[in-house]
C-alpha cells in the first residue's frame, strides 16, 4: 500500500511539473507548438500579448510629424464599436520609411511617412485586435 501511494504522489508530482499557467490574464498572440509535438524544457508554447502591451501603431506625411510628439493625446475608432478610445503617443520614429503599397489611407499623398505609437490606459485596449484597421484622431494641442 505504501508504495502504490508513494507511486500515486509520484505520478500526481510529474503532472503538476508539466502543468504551467500563464503569470497574467492576456490574449494569446501565437501558438508555437500544438498537441503532441515535442517540446524541450524551458522552451515557449505560446506567445502572449497582455492588453497593457497593446499599442496602435499608425503612420503620419512628413510635413506632419513636427506637430506630434510623445504625450499627445489621440483618439482611436474602429468598425465595431461606437465610442472612440483615448490614448497617449508613447514614440515618435527619427527616421521616415517610404510608404508602403498597403497601406491606403485618404491622405496617401506623401512619399515618406513616420510611424508613430500610442498606448492607452490599464484595461482601455482589451478590445483591439493585433493588424485590427483603425481610425486615429490627433486631439488638439494642450
């Protein structure tokens, strides 16, 4: 009887070692191993995006940029939901990139653009989707 429960202690050890829960509630973002395939230890089999990582990234002309710095306020709407999100522009790229083919906007006139983000408070972004179109609106200067 011992050993059948120092084997049931056992057998009940190994599965919580192989039983691993995410440290935070977050989307899952990709799945890098399925069922069944082999995994090494320590290696990752999800990846997760936590909503306080999520940030909207969007692409302004050149003749705009100098009005945009980090702080500024923005208004972000997406086809889905009525009211806008209010969000803070965290980083303003140095560098232009040549706008893209995909990417089609009604001001699609200037050659370079810079890409600018914005983040939003604890629990705001839950709702967007990673590559989700949206609208962004810069909010007057304070």
């Amino acid at each position: 009887v011992a050993a059948a429960q120092a084997a049931l202690a056992r057998a009940d050890w190994a599965i919580t070692q192989k039983r691993v829960v995410a440290p935070e509630a977050a989307l899952v973002f990709d799945t890098l191993r399925r069922e069944g395939e082999f995994v090494s230890a320590g290696a990752p089999v999800l990846t997760l995006l936590p909503p306080e990582n999520i940030k909207v990234r969007f692409f302004v002309p050149e003749a705009d940029v100098g009005a945009i710095h980090p702080g500024r306020a923005v208004r972000v709407t997406y086809t889905g939901r009525d009211a806008a999100l209010n969000g803070r522009v965290t980083y303003v790229s140095p560098r232009p990139e040549f706008t893209p083919p995909v990417l089609y906007n009604r001001d699609n006139r200037a050659k370079l653009v810079f890409m600018i983000e914005a983040v939003f408070p604890p629990g705001v972004a839950a709702g967007l989707h990673p590559g989700q179109p949206v609208d962004v609106t810069l909010e007057p200067q304070e």
